[in-house]
C-alpha cells in the first residue's frame, strides 16, 4: 500500500514537470521526423524489424544522455528539497522507499522509450507518410525491439543513473552516470571490440545494441524486412550481465542507502559527487556551545576600509570568480580526473590503433593530432566526452551559488552582472584549458609508446591552443548562456544536449551552410608538407564570425543574468531594461560585429562563390541529365593529343592553364559539333577552334558546351581546340577552399580540365536517388550482358602529351612524360614534359619543394612480346620517387617493390612501354596509392606506414599492386560494365601477391592473405553478385584475389598467368573492350574440365563453402607411421542478390591437411600431408597416412575456398595410444 | 544618511499582494520590522537588498535610487538574509576573503587587516581555519554578519537573523548588531518582540503587507501606559471574555490562562493593570486597537 502511494505520488509528481512533458515530446518528435528523413538502402522498409531496431538504438542513446534527471530527481528529491527529515522518519521500509521510486522513474523512462515507438507509428501511418516504402504491420517488429533492446537498456541505465544519485544524494549524479554509461558501452566497448580486437568482451558492454546493428550490416535485404532481434548467444549474455549490474547497482544502493541524516560521505558513492556538499541547514557537529555569557564580539576596531571601483577591481572580481570557479570544478571527482585518464590511456593504447591491416604507423604528430583533435560536429571519437563534460560543469558553475544557498550573499556584492558571467565564464575557460593540456600530453605519450621521439611542440600549441581550443571555447561560452537563459538546470541541461545534437546532426537535418551551425567552420587540416594550407584563412573567417555571435550572445545572457528571487520572463525582461543603458555601447558593437561578420562570409560563401547544398549539387546532376543525355551516344571526335602550358602559384593558391587538344574524327560519320563537360562555375574561356566555329549552349552553370563547327569535321579529319583554364580562389565557399593548389605539394588533376562529349560519371546512380530527382531507373553500372556498353570506348583511348609546367623558385614541378628541358625564368623555374609513348586521358601536375630518389630497372628480354613496345624502352626505365625529404622511411623499399614489380610483369605480361616511372608525395592522411600512367601518387598516410622487420611489409605491396596497374588498367582498359573492377583491381593485387611471393617468399604471401582475410570479420551480407559482376570494393580487393589465388592451387601458377596473357595478347583499346566473360573464357581454356564446376563456383555464382573438421584422432601402425582420421562436414551454398540461399550438392575437390608441431625457429608448421580429396555433401570419414606424429589436421586449411567460418577448419589430432 | 522608502506595493505572479503602499521613513540606526510570519517582511528587505523589483514606489538611500541603481547601491550595501548555504568545504577565512574581493576590497594587505579584524570581530578568529561545513547555526550566522560588513555599508539589512539561535548565541548576536547602528542605517526584520525591544530605536509594525505602526519603542509603549489589564482566568472562560473584552494576548501560566486585554477605562474586577512592555503594542497593534492614529492622538 505504502509501496504502491510512493510510486503514485512520484510518478505524478514528476509528470507534473514541464522537463517531462518535453522530453516526451522530444521521444515522439524524434520517432516521427527521422523515419521521415531517412534515406534506407534499396529494397529495405521503414518499418522493417532491422530499420526499427536501428532507430531503437539511435534514440536509446539519446535518451540515456538527456533523461538523467528523471532518475536522479526520483532518488534525491527529498535530500535536495531538504524534506528528508519528514520523509525518513515516517514508517516506511527503506525497500518500499527506494523500490517505489526506482520503480516510478524506470516507468517514467519506459514511457518514453514507448512516446519514441508513438511516433515510428505515426511516422508511418500518419498523414503524409511514403506508403511505398511501409512494409505490412507487424507487431513483433515492435516488441522484440523494445523488450530486448529497449528496456532492458531503460532497466539498466535507470538502475544506474538511480543508484548514482541515491548513494551521492545529488541528482547531478544521474546525468553523470548516464556520460559514464555512454563513454563505458560506447566508447569503451567499440575501443574494446575493434581496436584490441576483445570481440566477446566488448560486445558484453555494448549496453545499447550498436553490436547488434553492427551485426545487421551482414544482413542480407530479405533479413533486413523480416529477421527478428532474438536473445540467443552474445545478446543473451549481454543481456543478462546488464541485468545483473542492474540488479547488483540495485543492491548495493539498498544496503549503503540510510534513511538517515547525512553526515559524510565516502567510498564508491563518492565518484559521483563533487567534494563540496549542498546546503547543510543544521549543524552537523556544532562546537560545544559557550554557555558563559561570553561577549560575541570583541573590542577589535574593524578598519572600516571602503571597496573602490575602479576598472582594475573588476579585472581583479573576474579572476577572483574565475578561480574560485575553476577550483570547483577542479576539486570536484571527476572534473579533471576523467579527461586525465582518458587522454593517458588513449596515449598509453596507442600501439593498439596507430596500425594499419596490423603495420605498425609512425606516431608523427601530424597522424596523432588527427586522433586528437576531432571536429565538435564529430560523435565517432571519445573526445565527445569534452563538450559532454562542458555542457555539465557550464551547468554546474552557473548554479553553483544557488545550489550552495549563498546567491543571496554574493548576489547583493557589489559586482557587475559582466564580471560574473565573464568570471564564470573565464573559469570554465580554464578547466576546458586544461582538458586541452591533457590531450598535449595524450599525444606525447602516443609518440612515446610507439617509440617515436621528434616532438614538434609548436604544432602540437597550434593545432590544439589555436585550433582545437577555440572550438571548445566559443561551445562552452554557447552552452554557458544556454544555461544562463534558461534558469532552470535540467531544461537547462536538456536544451544544451538538444543544441549539441543540433550540431552533430545538423548535415543530416539538411542544414548545409556553416553560417547556421554555431561554431561550424569549413575544416582544417595540417600536414607536413602543407602546413595548415589555405583553409586557415576561412576557418579564421568562421572563427571570427562566431566569435562575434558569441560575444553577442554573451552580452545578452548578461542582461538576462538572474540575480534576484524571481526568475519570471516579465522580471528579468524588466531587469534587462533597467541594465541595458549599462551596456548601451556594448551591445550596439556586438550587433555590428555580427552583422559586419554575417556580411563578410555571405559576400565569400554566396557572393563571390556559388553555394550549393548536396540537394542542389545533385539536383545540378540530375539537370544536367536531363538537358543532356540525349547526347550521350552521339559521335565525338577523340583526343589524341594534349599540349598545357601550366603556371603554378603555390603560395597564392592559383594556377592558370593554357591548353590545346587534338581531336580526331575517327567515327564513320562527319561530325557537326563539338561538346564539351566542363566543371560548374569554373574560370574556364578563350575556347577557340582551328575552324570556325560558333557556340550554341553555353551552360556554365550545370557544365555543358555545344560549338557547331560551320565546316564539318569529316572522318579521319583533325582539329584543334585551345581553352584555358583559371584555378583562383575567390575569397572561401562554404566548403572551404579548394586544396589543390597549396604552398608546397600542390596537385593539379586532369579532372580540371574539359572533357569532350557527355560526361556520363555525373550521373546520379543510386536507385531511390533517381527517383527523387525524377529520373528514369537505371542500374549503378551498365550490365555484363550489355553489349552496346562494350563499344564506349572513350576511357580507353590513348593520347600524346605534353606540358611547360612554371612554378615558384625552389619547387620541382612533375607531369607525365620525359623530362626534357628545365629553365629559369622571371624568378620562377619552368619544367618542359613530353611523352615517349602515348598515355590515357588521366594524369595529374604535382609541385612542390621534393627530395628524389632515383633508381634504373634493366629489363630482362621478355617473355612474351604482346605489347607493342616502342623502341626506346627497351632501354632501361629510370624509377624516381619524389617525396617530402623528412618522409624517407620506405623509399628504399618503394624502389625495390618497383624494379621486383617491372621485372616481373614484362616477363609475365608484357614490356613496360615508357622510360620513366615516378612516384610521388603530396599532402593528405590517406594510405593508399593512386596509379596514372607511368606516374603513381600517395599520401602522407602511406609514408607513415613502419613494417616490423619480420612483420607484413604492406607498402611493398602496394606499391607492386600500384605498378601492374600500368597493365591492369591502363594497358588494358575493361568496359565500363558490372565486373570491370575484377580485372583491373583484382588482377593487379593477384599480380602484386605473385612479386611479393617471388621476391618476399609464401611466408609473407600468406602473412599478407591472413591480415586480408580479416575483412571477412566485419559483418557483410552474404547476399552479392557474382564475381563476375563484381560492383564493390570487397569483391574487388579481396573476393577476386582470393579467388584467382584458390584457383592457382588448383590448376597452378603458369596455368592462370596464361589466362591472363591471353587476356593481354587478345586486346586492342579500340571496342569492343573486354569484359569479364573474356576473362572467365581464358580461365575456362586454361582449366581441366573437371574442375570447370570450381572456375563456375568463384565466378559465375556466389557459392559459399562450409567447411568443419568435426574430429581427428591419431593411432601409430605397427610400421611407426601414423594413420590419421578425420570426421569432417561438408556444404556448399550459393546465394543471390536478394539473399535467397540455395543448397547445392557437393562434389568438389578439397584440400586436406595434416600438421605436425612447429619445431623450435619455424614460422611455419611442418606439413606432413596436404592432398585433395574428392568430398561429397554431408558427413565423412577420410583416412590418411602419415609419417611422422601429427599435431593438427583438417579440411581446406589453407582457406582457399570461401568460407565464412574460419575457425572450425583445422583441429587438434587426438592421439589414440 | 536617511532610507526614504515611498508607496512601495509589490504583488507575486501567483495573486499573492505582499507589499501595499508601503511608505517608511528609515533613519540612521537600529530600526525594528516587526511583523508575523508572512507578513511581507522579507518581501521588503529583498527589495531593499536589491534582490527584487516592487511593482510600484520608489526608494532611495539619501541620494541613492535603490531601484535603479542598483550597482551603486550594493557597493555600500550589506545584507544577512534570512537563511543562507555556505561552501562547506572552504574555510571563514578563505571565503570571506573571497567575499572582500567581490566587495571591491582589492588592495591585499587591507583586505587581510579587513578580513582578520571582522573575523575578531564576530569572534570567529579561532575558527578561521576551520571548514563551515562544520559551523553550529550561530556562527554560520556570525559569519554572515561579517560577509555583510565587509566594505564598511552604510545600508545593512538583517533579515530575521535571531531565528533558530540558541539563547545564548542570541544574546551573543545581538551584542554584535547594536555596535553596528551607530554608523549606519541598519534595519532588522523579526518576529520576536524581544529583538525590537532590546535593540531598536525605530520600529515599525508590519502585517499583511501593510505598515500598522511607525513607532520609537519607548514612545509607543508610553503611549499605552493605564491601557493594559491583565487577569488569569480559567481556560474554558477565555471565549466569553473575548466577548466582553478586547483581549490582545492570552498566555498560559501554570496551566491557567493570563489575559492581557485593551481598555481605556477600568476593565472590571479581577483586572489589575501591567505596565505596557513592546509586546503589548505589537499584539494591541495587531489587534487593531492601536496605531498610528491613536498615537498621533496620544502626541497631541
């Protein structure tokens, strides 16, 4: 009865709050908008068991930050209101006090979880809702999601936050509680799970379910509408371990809570609190009253020393509020403690994330500044941790009087409203300072541990002082007026999150323009070679502006600064009235400053630039489809010849280019007009032809030129057409600066330039894209079986160049060709390139202050003569690898990979045909490389990459997967259809791992397909194309490889390199262009036929093996020899797009293996048996013999057949005695 | 220096009228506001302590508008409110110094001749080391008396402060207070007769937001001198006594009920006549059987 009336008036009383009325109508507003904004993946509903359980995480997440208070106030409320006196002392059970009122918060929070579900059904069944993508109801979709993820995430986090505010007695506690739960089970747990690689455990913490979306990735679009989030295996566990820290928060609250006065406070309730308490109304421990008539006062004449008021006394009032602000959140628990600890552990597991595919990385500051310094818009990063820890301690300095019961005392000193909101605000300034200060020392010790020592200090005070601080400054002074405005702390707290939330999401609300998301900017980056580079300019622009705004906003909450009793809108208007002659100056200059401020970033961002939102961008693609597609299969001349004349401004970030191409008529028809794809609103004129001419569509702002030549352009006729091109930034847009040119490491595409004809790569591709934009459906990529695809040939086509590259004094200016000629002119220094053998219409000016390495490669007389080889590269080929001198980590093993890779693939493929092949730095984080004819460009990133001595030694790869894309890829230009990555990406890693084994041994070849094998780990749907219409990366990079590489153990090394020769020997750049099919026919003329079933399961359909030892014992013969047993299951699966799985019979030829135990110095097992055995569908028993005492034994161990489950190939040999 | 206060009326959101015209004429010295709980006591001092805006009035401290200068008035301002928290773990010193600076005592060594001579002062010295969190009721009090003098404030304003007090630290307390009415104008607001009597030389009476009486103590009490009858009556006769008399106070004493009743004339028998103390002119004020008026009548 008692039970049941605490629960009632609590849950009554807490609906009587306005904060719980919001925050229902937060859940609802929240459920209905983003299942309205979304965009799903094709052939997915919104109401789909996996879009629900997706969106229940997304809002359990947001509700675990900002309902903290409904638990905190449901445990403290007597103690903060000081009734507790009252309370305690009447006759009820601690279990039916605390047990009801836990109870009336998990409700309360119930109940908003279930507003969130009110308003997925509304979203869905509304009015206004997109009925075309509402699968049929069904209600399991809504009970699992909310009674297995969901509540039990309620439970835990109210038990949590509950407990936490109980043993403190602060209800400040449950919100802390609640950041602790999120940086735990997110933070910790994702850090946990992919980065030290403690799959179990870190599933275990995940409170909120994002394992279980993880894990929907893998889901196949037939899953994705009808699997249901069940408990079983890692989800039961994580399940019942919350539930057990419920239980046991629960508990331990039960047993440490007194119904008592408070005295002090210590042990693990502590963690929560700040050291300084409440208002404590009675004495706790008084001193002994003096019971003698003792005189309270004593003779002492007090120097009646008046305050003066004078400027320097309000500087001296600000630092005074500031320190006295800053000590208290500094001696509060978890004030500086929190960030201190994460930024020693982040700097202390540094080994374990500064890797790539297991390749340890150089800690150069650069790379660590990139962990240390993520944009405030960023959530993937545990440094959301310092605006969270902002938004609460701005809470907490704001009420920190009025929590203590002594506004009454300091409010009536004689301190200005601006002293104390610039005090405040000044320590706050401090304690985010500090936090800064910890992240330096993060990143020292990152560099420490992974054994890097060269510091740059310098870079490390701007990027985090100058930059990172900034950031966090103009959001502590946002939040802190926040708090000011509002006057009321967990409406407060509430907006400050909503706000928060506001500028993490903003892009995906389709708020684009920085102008509108407080403390935006274009972005920054800082590399060696480029410094901060041009885009500081605009980040200072940005910072200025909001700088204003925050200034404003400042001088606002100072007017609305409460400081009496009432906190009425009426009163402080009021008051702001009677101040605001007080700050007559100053907020007239806070206007001015906005507007000035507004006016200089709308001239650059609107004005002097073209803004576009992403809906605009692809509201342009589609534009341009529409206006021009009909001219997609019209007849264009083909460019055969570039000739550029290129100035490169490095240090004004400007470039301008002279061109002229050769276009040649090599269609049967004359032609009658020239069309040209320029970039939008680029400075591109003087487009002049060597015959008249006269324009007919001058679309500069979608990007399409239509001349209609007066003379036509007969077969086989040439022409020629000049242009230039201007690269100038004016002013900044609103995504910054275009990068391309910067003071050292410039790097000028051929994208710049116009392309003759219809540029069909700007086409919209996704499907419900097309749809918006009311384009007609069309697939992604044209299809295998397309034959008219086949004769688009225009990547394919060849072209001679040649260019003047003019750059500043002491820079290296590279384009395609030989060098042939260099001079000074003018005070700027000229490069003259030509090329000695045609290249594709795909190069790239670099320009910037290089070290080069230069190397020869001799070629060895080549095995087969498919290419036509120009004379002269029979003649050695000069390797130069341009870099940033201070990157000189991999140079040697660059060059090595490169003379390996050309020595092998004129003897496999074919003759390299230029003389030269460069390699070259520029500015970028990225790791990979990007090949162009006979050029080859990285990133910093790459050259961060440090192989341990015996480790995998992945820039020799990819360098050598770089280098037979020279063959894969240029030589041999596939059609533009489904699978066209499989010969080109496919083909140059299974050429690369053939230099690699070569050169490097099996041992490493399989040390680099194991790290490659670990991508199966990440959840992918088994639902795919087959290889042969291979469409992404995955199939691409890994499935192909692998596939040529099983195939290699099957019908051997020189078997598949023939196919591939055959491929080479087969093509010419003029269409058809080959496709895969011709590949599959080479494979299919190099293999047996009784193995053409293998060729059909890797490439003509997605078959999935699975494969399993169950058991293998071991009985010695009376020969010594030992005879092995092995029960082993096998399967064989083929799945279709759409997920549809079908079993198909197994006969197959599969690899059995039998191990013996490493012997002492071997990285290798030693094989005693490695055959292939003629498997069937089902269980079986396969015996062999072998000679020595086996240790492991099992099916496929290689892993040469694709099979998800790795682990259960191989198993420990029972040896029967 | 003079507290002109000037048809002050201050009602809250919620309909409640704390204040009506509430006009008053404050001199250097003690001044008494004696009034019952909820009479709008507080209300008043907030206002005087810049805290709150009345709805209608004006005030000014000699040339001082409170109301709207409220920066110049704070800088010459001390003020005790009624109840207040302290940071538990700082230490008197440290606060109080802390309190100096935002009194706009910048100077470091007179803020420490400052701070140490009100600590003395308030007798606080040998505790200065000690955290408030572990302060008894009167010191904590004391140590508010010490916050409000810093900056020597020629305007203090002392809400409720004896409520709460043992009798000792009263006792203690008040010794403290009566030292400070000779410099300024020092208005304290109570309940307990006692705290006016003792202490002030001015008073007013306040109930229900109104002023019922602006009096000096001693005047007042003069005022009533052969008014005042007193009886010790039975409990159970004291409803028809209130019917024949004008009782203003009733008292138990050993179980029996001490009448104190208004008449001008000789009550009757069993009455014998008190002499006024300032308990009977509040509760015969509060009765409504004497104010300013009667007063002004005694005068002529």
């Amino acid at each position: 009865m008692k039970f049941w009336e605490i629960f009632r008036f609590e849950f009554r009383y807490q609906l009587r709050h306005v904060s719980t009325w919001l925050l229902f109508a937060v859940f609802l507003l929240f459920g209905f908008v983003v299942l309205r904004i979304v965009t799903l993946a094709d052939n997915t509903y919104l109401n789909a068991p996996s879009t629900i359980a997706f969106f229940t995480v997304f809002g359990s997440a947001i509700w675990v930050m900002i309902s903290g208070v409904v638990a905190g106030d449901a445990a403290t409320r007597d103690r903060q209101t000081r009734m507790h006196p009252l309370t305690y002392t009447t006759p009820l059970s601690k279990l039916s006090y605390l047990g009801a009122r836990f109870l009336a918060a998990l409700a309360l929070n119930a109940s908003m979880l279930l507003m969130l579900y009110a308003g997925f059904l509304l979203s869905f069944y509304g009015p206004g809702a997109k009925t075309q993508y509402i699968g049929a109801f069904r209600l399991g979709s809504y009970l699992t999601n909310f009674c297995f993820l969901a509540l039990p995430t309620v439970i835990a986090a109210t038990a949590v936050q509950f407990s936490a505010a109980a043993l403190s007695g602060r209800a400040i506690a449950g919100y802390i509680a609640s950041i602790a739960i999120i940086i735990f089970s997110q933070f910790g747990g994702t850090t946990v799970r992919y980065m030290l690689g403690w799959k179990v455990l870190g599933s275990l913490m995940d409170l909120l379910g994002t394992s279980v979306v993880a894990e929907m990735e893998g889901w196949t679009p037939i899953d994705k509408n009808t699997r249901l989030i069940v408990l079983e295996g890692t989800w039961l566990w994580n399940r019942l371990v919350w539930f057990c820290i419920s239980i046991g928060a629960l508990t331990y609250t039960y047993f440490r809570f007194r119904l008592a006065h408070i005295i002090s406070k210590s042990g693990l309730s502590g963690l929560f609190t700040r050291r300084s308490d409440a208002v404590r109304s009675a004495s706790p421990s008084a001193s002994a009253p003096c019971l003698t008539a003792c005189n309270a006062t004593s003779a002492t004449e007090v120097p009646g020393i008046r305050g003066s008021f004078v400027p320097s006394t309000y500087v001296r009032q600000v630092l005074a509020v500031a320190g006295a602000s800053f000590r208290s959140v500094a001696m509060s628990r978890g004030g500086l403690t929190l960030i201190a600890a994460l930024a020693i552990g982040t700097g202390l597991f540094a080994a374990e994330y500064m890797e790539f595919y297991g390749v340890p990385l150089l800690a150069r500051t650069q790379e660590v500044l990139r962990g240390l310094t993520p944009p405030l818009s960023s959530y993937q990063t545990q440094w959301i941790i310092i605006p969270l820890l902002t938004i609460l301690y701005a809470g907490e300095l704001v009420w920190r009087e009025r929590e203590a019961g002594l506004h009454e005392l300091t409010d009536t000193t004689p301190v200005p409203e601006w002293v104390m909101f610039l005090g405040k605000f000044t320590g706050l300034a401090l304690v985010v300072t500090t936090w800064v200060a910890f992240l330096l020392v993060a990143g020292i010790i990152n560099q420490l541990v992974m054994d890097y020592y060269h510091f740059e200090i310098g870079v490390y005070l701007k990027a985090l002082f100058g930059i990172q601080l900034t950031d966090y400054l103009l959001f502590a002074l946002l939040v802190l007026v926040i708090h000011v405005l509002v006057n009321q702390k967990y409406l407060g707290h509430m907006v400050a999150f909503c706000v928060y939330g506001f500028i993490l999401f903003s892009s995906r609300l389709g708020v684009e323009h920085n102008m509108l998301v407080y403390g935006s900017d274009t972005g920054w980056a800082y590399s060696d070679m480029a410094g901060f580079g041009p885009l500081i300019k605009p980040w200072l622009s940005f910072k200025l502006y909001w700088a204003a705004w925050a200034f404003l906003l400042g001088v606002v909450a100072t007017l609305f600064w409460v400081r009496s009793k009432e906190g009425g809108f009426s009163t402080r208007f009021h008051l702001a009235q009677h101040r605001f002659p007080k700050h007559k100056v100053t907020l007239p200059i806070a206007m001015a400053l906005v507007l000035v401020s507004v006016g200089f970033i709308f001239y650059n961002t609107n004005i002097l630039n073209n803004y576009t939102s992403t809906a605009d961008r692809m509201g342009m693609r589609a534009e341009y489809e529409r206006r021009y597609g009909q001219y997609e299969n019209i007849p264009q001349p083909a460019l055969v010849s570039t000739k550029l004349q290129v100035e490169i401004y490095p240090d004004d970030h400007a470039a301008a280019i002279q061109g002229r191409y050769q276009l040649v008529n090599r269609s049967k028809a004359p032609i009658d007009s020239i069309h040209l794809s320029t970039i939008p609103h680029l400075g591109i004129s003087g487009i002049t032809f060597d015959r008249a001419a006269s324009p007919v569509v001058l679309d500069d702002h979608l990007g399409y030129r239509i001349y209609t030549l007066k003379k036509r352009l007969a077969p086989g006729d040439s022409l020629q057409m000049s242009f230039s091109v201007q690269i100038k930034p004016r002013g900044f847009s609103n995504e910054g600066v275009d990068a391309s040119i910067v003071a050292n490491g410039s790097y000028i595409e051929s994208d710049w330039m116009p392309v003759i004809g219809y540029n069909g790569d700007r086409r919209l591709r996704e499907a419900r894209d097309r749809e918006r934009y009311g384009l007609a459906p069309r697939q992604a990529r044209p299809s295998l079986d397309d034959m008219a695809a086949r004769y688009d040939a225009r990547h394919a086509e060849h072209m001679d160049f040649e260019a003047v590259i003019g750059t500043s004094k002491g820079q290296v200016a590279v384009a395609p060709g030989v060098l042939r000629r260099t001079w000074t002119k003018g005070g700027r220094r000229y490069f003259h390139y030509a090329t000695d053998a045609p290249i594709l219409n795909e190069y790239a000016f670099f320009s910037a202050n290089y070290a080069v390495r230069e190397a020869q490669w001799v070629p060895q007389p080549s095995r087969t003569k498919l290419i036509q080889v120009p004379e002269r590269t029979a003649k050695p080929v000069t390797i130069q690898i341009f870099y940033h001198p201070a990157h000189d980590t991999n140079i040697e093993r660059m060059v090595k990979s490169a003379q390996a890779s050309l020595d092998y693939y004129t003897r496999e493929f074919g003759a390299y045909p230029y003389s030269h092949f460069r390699v070259l730095e520029r500015p970028g984080p990225g790791r990979g490389m990007h090949a162009a004819p006979m050029t080859i460009d990285y990133q910093e990133g790459y050259s961060l990459m440090n192989p341990k001595p015996a480790g995998l030694d992945l820039p020799y790869h990819i360098m050598a997967h770089e280098v037979a894309h020279q063959w894969w890829g240029f030589y041999l230009s596939p059609a533009a259809v489904e699978g066209s990555g499989l010969l080109v990406e496919s083909l140059a890693t299974y050429a690369a791992m053939q230099v690699v084994e070569e050169t490097l041994g099996y041992e490493h070849l399989l040390l680099y397909l194991s790290q490659m094998r670990e991508e199966y780990e990440v959840p992918r749907s088994r639902a795919a194309p087959p290889l042969l219409r291979a469409n992404n990366r995955f199939m691409n990079y890994r499935k192909g490889p692998f596939a040529l590489f099983a195939l290699r153990h099957y019908i051997g090394k020189d078997k598949v390199n023939n196919a591939l020769r055959g491929l080479l020997r087969d093509y010419t750049p003029s269409p058809p262009l080959p496709t895969t099919l011709d590949l599959y026919q080479e494979l299919q003329t190099q293999t047996p036929d009784s193995l053409h079933y293998l060729l059909r399961d890797l490439f003509e359909q997605n078959t999935f093996w699975e494969l399993e030892t169950e058991q293998v014992t071991a009985k010695q013969t009376k020969a010594g020899s030992w005879e092995v047993t092995l029960d082993v299951q096998a399967r064989k699966v083929v799945v279709d797009s759409a997920g549809t799985e079908t079993l198909i019979p197994l006969d197959d030829w599969v690899e059995i293996g039998v191990y013996a135990t490493t012997a002492e110095g071997e990285a290798l097992e030693k094989t005693l048996y490695l055959q292939k055995h003629r498997l069937k569908s089902a269980k079986q028993r396969i015996t062999v013999t072998v000679p020595y005492e086996p240790a492991r034994a099992g099916i496929d161990p290689n892993h040469l057949l694709i099979d998800l489950n790795m682990t259960d190939n191989m198993e420990e040999v029972k040896v029967a005695r | 220096m003079k507290l002109e206060i000037k048809n002050i009326s201050k009602t809250y959101p919620n309909g409640i009228q704390a204040l009506k015209d509430v006009t008053l004429s404050i001199p250097n010295g003690m001044y008494g506001l004696l009034g019952p709980n909820g009479a709008g006591k507080s209300t008043l001092m907030r206002i005087l302590a810049t805290l709150q805006e009345p709805d209608k009035g004006s005030i000014h401290l000699g040339e001082l508008d409170i109301v709207r200068q409220k920066e110049e008035v704070r800088q010459t301002l001390g003020y005790l409110p009624q109840e207040f928290g302290l940071y538990p773990r700082a230490s008197a010193e440290e606060l109080l110094d802390h309190f100096a600076v935002l009194k706009g005592i910048t100077n470091r060594a007179s803020r420490k001749e400052v701070v140490a001579g009100l600590l003395r002062q308030t007798n606080l010295w040998d505790k200065r080391k000690q955290r408030l969190g572990g302060y008894s009721g009167g010191m904590r009090q004391r140590f508010g008396v010490a916050v409000a003098l810093l900056g020597n404030p020629k305007l203090l304003i002392v809400d409720e402060p004896t409520a709460g007090l043992d009798p000792a630290e009263r006792v203690r307390f008040l010794n403290l207070l009566s030292e400070l009415g000779e410099r300024s104008v020092v208005i304290l607001s109570t309940h307990i007769v006692e705290d006016v009597s003792e202490l002030c030389t001015n008073m007013a009476i306040i109930n229900k937001g109104e002023i019922l009486l602006e009096a000096q103590p001693l005047q007042a009490m003069a005022a009533l001198k052969g008014r005042i009858w007193r009886k010790l009556i039975e409990r159970n006769t004291l409803p028809y006594l209130e019917q024949v008399h004008q009782v203003i106070s009733t008292k138990l004493l050993s179980g029996r009920t001490m009448v104190h009743i208004y008449s001008e004339e000789v009550p009757g028998k069993g009455f014998e006549p008190v002499e006024p103390d300032l308990e009977d002119v509040y509760f015969s004020t509060m009765a409504g059987y004497y104010s300013a008026h009667t007063e002004q009548e005694v005068a002529l």
